[in-house]
C-alpha cells in the first residue's frame, strides 16, 4: 500500500530521478514537477509508467504554479531540487541565478505556506561555505562569505525558508549537498561535475583536462547516497529545521581522481592542464556529523566504488 504524497521538483533531472526512484521503492507517491531545462525525460524512464508516479511539466520559478500544483495533490513534503545549478552560468547570468534559485525557493515556501505541506527539503549546497581552508566545514562555521552569485542565493534561500518555518510552523531540512557525481549526470554540459567528464573523456581514449594545478581537493558524494538523505529528510518521524552537511567527510584531489581513473585506463596519456574556471573553490571538505546525527544519514559510497560504477566495473558492498 502506497504512504502519503510527496512533491519533488527537478524531478527529471540528475539528484532528482534518483530521489524519486528511492522515493517510490519506500513506498511513497511522488509527483514530480520540471520545465527541463536541464532535466531529462529519459532520466524517469524507470518510473515514467508507475501509477504511484504523477508528472507536471512546470516551471517551478512562475509564481502560483507549484502552488497550483500543491493544492490538487495534498502532500507530506516538498524536497525542493529545481535549481540553476551551474557557478560559472551565475555568474554569467546573475538574473536568471536569482529566478531560478532565489525566486524559485519563494515559490516552494509559499506554496507549502498556502497548502500546508508540513516539511520542505532544500537543495542547498557547499558553495555557501565560499572558499576555506582545508578543514572539514561544519554547518554553523560559515568561513568566508560565498563567492558566487550562485552560493549566494544557496544561502539566501535557506534564510527565507527558515524564516517560513519559523512564521508558518513549517519544518524545513536544509541539505549542503556537497561534490554530488554518479550515472545520469551529464558530461556534455560545460558545467557538468568533474567525475562524469573524466568517465567520458577516459572512456574515449582522451587524457581529460584539469583546470588549476590538480590539486584542489572535493568531498565527493554518491548520487545514491545524495538521494537516501533526501529521502530521510523528507519522511524521517520528528524531524525539527535545521540544516546538515550531505559528504562523506573525505577529501579527494582531482590529481587523486585522475589516478582512479588512469589505473582502469592505463593506455589514456595523463592529464592536461588548463586556467582555474572563476569561481571555483579551492577546497571543500564537509563534516557530515550533523547529518549522521540528525538524519541518521552516513555516506556508504566510497570515490572508488562509485567510479567503479561509472566505468562498469564490478564493486563491493557498501562500507
């Protein structure tokens, strides 16, 4: 028997078709909600034919319009994933960062205000810690402000939905997703994760290109793991607001991921080099404390068994 509703948006693209697949195996009604600008239909083939699985194509930023979508499918939570989720396209496009993140959030809090959804899951990210020592980053240890208009609006959000949360009687779950990579994040955009560039370029016989010196370090995390945090802060019985880390508390190098990669490719020549992309942290490294103790969420998926994955290879079992 199906549990109650929940609203995903950004349902077709990368964190958001696995979100909804660990969704519906739990049991629950998803709808999803997405303009697919960057998702993918092809992302939701698994559950496109599900009866537990209602989608609406929408855009979430168009004021009203997930409210309309909220009062026809009465829901337990909203995990908010709709987002412009590029640093470099912000700070090309400050505008259309602004809409598609900051407008966007104003949307989801409203229309949870409007409809009475209990909970919202937010999509917040590591680029609000702005750019810090190598030290894990702990969530009320801020550092430097952002240096994006991207992080920005991350944390901008996260402000006003606490403050929804605090008028409205709303429980809101801010997630700090950190370095997210795994199957169906896309290659081909110029903005897509550092891991899936190298798996394609790798795979085509090409030594990829790093940009900076490699030694910049990542807390990268699984999609998977990404996607059962998700559905923990959405369903989780008594959560309160707050927010927590989504990492694994480990640090990887891109020199380091290259490595990974070259002992499965030994043919492909090193790496190349080229200019740091503006915007780009130095390091982040996440302390996942919070999420462990809050969430009961812990990270199953090391870097080697994820890429592992990736290169379809066989992998062991979570530890």
């Amino acid at each position: 028997m199906a549990k109650g509703v929940i609203l995903v948006t950004g349902a077709a693209g990368f964190i958001g078709s696995h979100t909804t697949e660990q969704l519906l195996a739990a049991g629950y009604r998803v709808v999803g909600v997405d303009n697919f600008r960057t998702g993918r239909r092809e992302n939701l083939r698994h559950v496109a034919a599900r009866p537990e699985f209602v989608l609406r194509e929408a855009d979430v930023a168009e004021p009203g319009v997930l409210a309309g979508i909220a009062g026809e499918f009465p829901s337990e939570a909203v995990i908010h994933l709709a987002a412009l989720v590029s640093v470099p396209e912000s700070i090309a496009d400050p505008q259309l960062n602004f809409r598609l993140n900051l407008g966007a959030t104003h949307a989801v809090a409203e229309a949870a205000r409007r409809h009475r959804i209990p909970r919202i899951v937010f999509a917040s990210s590591a680029a609000v810690y702005g750019d810090g020592a190598e030290a894990a980053r702990s969530e009320p240890d801020l550092g430097s402000p952002p240096i994006s208009p991207y992080g920005a609006a991350k944390l901008a959000s996260e402000s006003l939905l606490f403050g929804h949360a605090a008028a409205y009687g709303l429980a809101v779950r801010c997630q700090r997703f950190f370095n997210v990579y795994g199957p169906r994040q896309d290659p081909a955009s110029p903005y897509s994760g550092v891991i899936s560039i190298f798996a394609r370029e790798y795979a085509a016989g090409r030594p990829p290109t790093i940009h900076g010196d490699g030694g910049q370090t990542r807390d990268f995390v699984s999609v998977h793991d990404v996607a059962r945090a998700n559905l923990l802060a959405a369903t989780r019985p008594g959560l309160v607001s707050g927010v927590a880390n989504i990492c694994t508390g480990r640090a990887t190098s891109l020199q380091r991921l290259a490595e990974i990669f070259a002992g499965h490719y030994p043919e492909v020549g090193a790496p190349r080099h080229a200019a740091a992309r503006p915007g780009d942290i130095r390091h982040s490294l996440g302390d996942p404390s919070r999420g462990r103790d809050e969430l009961g969420f812990t990270a199953q998926w090391a870097i080697e068994r994820g890429l592992r994955e990736l290169i379809h290879l066989p992998h062991d079992p979570p530890h």
